[in-house]
C-alpha cells in the first residue's frame, strides 16, 4: 500500500500553503506534522532530513522532498498537472512564477515593521503588472494553459483569494480571472477546501511572525 504524503511544516500558511492546494486539487489525501516548537524543527535538522535546513518538507514516494517548487513540480508531474508537453510546461511555469512572486510579497507582511509601504506596493504591481497578464490569457480560454488544468491555475485561484483578503475589490477590472476564480471554486475538491474545517490555513494572525522567528522557522533578517 502506499504510503501517505506528510507533510513537514508549522502550522500556517507560509509556504507550505500552495502545496496544501496542490495536493488537495489532485485529490491526495495528505497528513501535517506541524513544527510547534524549535526543538522539533532542530530534531529534523539533527536527524539530516532537510537539506538546506529548511522546511517546507514533504515525505512522498519513499522520499523527503524539499524546496518549494521542485515539491510542486513533482506534484504537478505525477498528477498531469504540468502541461502535456515542454512548451507547456514553460508557460506553466512562466505563469506559477509570476504568482509565487505576488504571493511572497503578501506571505512577507506579518513580519514587517510597517507593512503599509509594501501593502501599496502589492496593490499597484498586481493591478499594473500582474493581473493583466492572467486577464489577458484568459480571454477566451477556460484555464491559462493548453486547454487543460494545470498548477498555474491552482496558484492562481489561491492568489486571487489571498489578493482579495487584503484588497476586497481588486478584481472588480479583471472579469476574465474573476470569472476564472468562479469556476475553479466550484471544482469540488476545491470547494471542500474551501470549507471551515479543511486543511486550508487562515491568513496569518497577530502572533504569527513572533513564533515563527522565534523557532526559527523563519529568520528576521530575511525580510
Ligand atoms: N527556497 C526554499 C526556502 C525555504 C525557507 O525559507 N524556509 C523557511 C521557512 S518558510 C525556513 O525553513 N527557515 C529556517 C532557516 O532558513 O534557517 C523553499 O522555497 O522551500
């Protein structure tokens, strides 16, 4: 039998969060080990499983994956998620990139002193810069890439949502990805996920950055 995924991380979004979705939208049943307290993130360092001593870490296949978007990658292979040929996957990836760099920017917040400048940033690079890009691909497609749903559309429905958190209106010029994010919501994997109760984390609350600098799950002078 096979064994189950688990998952390695703390018990938050982060970046762990697009994995979460990953996983969920190619139906895989996945269990979470958090990361509460320093020590057990240093028993997975001391025991040699994380290579660069960084978590995300997946157990999958009989391996400890690590390193974000290679673990998306090899999600996206194994579940036909990743385009049916190479010029896909480049767009694939093109378009994943793109949002991985938008949501890196709204995953930083919590740990800056005054997140007001990079919130404005945010805003104005996803209404001039990113969103008009997705707007444009989904003119006519249903999903961004070679007919078919692919990992660029799994990060884009949670972009969308973690974009609207913070900005409720910010769609309202982009109706090609408003109505994107409509269909995908109604994809039932995606819909359970959506659901209190589901493995999907709440945005970040006050305490958030304090304990993940503190178990050094994340390092301040990253930001
Ligand atoms: N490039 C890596 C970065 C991973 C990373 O920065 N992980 C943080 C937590 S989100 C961590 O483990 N920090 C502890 C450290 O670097 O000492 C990835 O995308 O997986």
């Amino acid at each position: 039998m096979a064994q189950r995924v688990v998952l390695h991380y703390f018990n938050g979004r982060g970046k762990m969060e697009s994995i979460r979705w990953l996983l969920t939208v190619a139906e895989v049943e996945f269990d979470e080990k958090f990361l509460d307290t320093r020590e057990e993130y240093e028993k997975l360092v001391n025991d040699g499983v994380l290579m660069f001593q960084q978590v995300p870490m997946v157990e999958i296949d009989g391996m400890k994956l690590i390193q974000t978007k290679a673990i998306l990658h090899y999600i996206a292979e194994k579940y036909n998620l990743h385009g049916k040929d190479l010029k896909d996957r480049v767009m694939i990836n093109m378009y994943s990139e793109g949002l991985m760099d938008l949501m890196e920017m709204i995953m930083i917040l919590p740990f800056l002193p005054d997140p007001k400048p990079k919130l404005d940033e945010i805003q104005s690079k996803a209404n001039e810069r990113y969103l008009p890009v997705y707007e444009k691909a989904l003119t006519g497609p249903v999903y961004l890439v070679g007919g078919k749903l692919s990992l660029a559309d799994v990060l884009l429905v949670e972009c969308t949502l973690m974009l609207e958190e913070k900005f409720p209106a910010i769609l309202k010029d982009f109706p090609n990805v408003k109505s994107f994010q409509g269909r995908m919501i109604q994809i039932p994997a995606i819909n359970r996920f959506l659901q209190p109760g589901s493995k999907r984390k709440p945005p970040p609350g006050e305490n958030y950055a304090k304990t993940a600098i503190e178990n050094r799950r994340i390092n301040s002078h990253e930001f």
